[in-house]
C-alpha cells in the first residue's frame, strides 16, 4: 500500500464528486434507471466548463451510496461531507454552484454548515 495523499495535493486536487450509476436486478430503485449516467455526464460538463475536471475535481460513477430514489441519483461531494439524493441533470448546475461557486473558485473550502 502506498499513501499517495501528498501527490494528490501537490498536483492541485481539492474535492471529489462521487455520482451513483448504480443498476441491480432488483424490485428497489437504482440509480442508473433514475438518470444516473445523465447527472454524471452533467457534473463533468460543468467542471469542464470551469476547466477544473480532473485537474482540481474527480469525478468517479460509483455504485450503491445508500441513497436509493426513483427520483433522481445520489451524489456525494468529499471531502465537503456532503451527500445528495434525488438529483437530476437539471438539478446539477445549482448544486454545484452552491457547492463550488458559480466560477468553482469555491475549491478546496468545505463550507460552514
């Protein structure tokens, strides 16, 4: 095993945005049926539109959060603590605005709430 965490840092990386796209053969809701993919591709839209994906913000789809709806997908935002049920596509640019700020000069910062 190796700790990597100061590489991270030094390259520039400040936060993490983890998307459920999670999809299971199940009778309970999933992530990917509730538009998961399409509130992935939304967050790495806007990051790019700000010019911080990957270079200041990973984004990973992951599987199961915990945070199952047929209302949307769950996202979580570290290392903010943050974490998000219900979200669709058009829900993404507020989210991460309020998160990041409208530029994403908001980094970095976990936010006092």
């Amino acid at each position: 095993m190796r700790d990597r965490t100061d590489e991270v840092r030094e390259h520039g990386f400040t936060d993490h945005v983890l998307v459920c796209t999670n999809s299971r053969e199940s009778d309970y809701a999933d992530c990917a049926e509730a538009d998961g993919t399409a509130v992935y591709d939304a967050v790495t839209s806007w990051l790019r539109d700000r010019g911080v994906f990957w270079s200041r913000v990973h984004v990973v789809e992951t599987s199961c959060l915990g945070l199952c709806s047929t209302e949307g997908a769950a996202v979580a935002i570290h290392p903010r603590n943050r974490w998000y049920s219900d979200v669709r596509p058009d829900d993404v640019p507020a989210l991460l605005a309020d998160e990041f700020g409208p530029d994403a000069s908001n980094l970095g910062v976990r936010p006092n709430r």
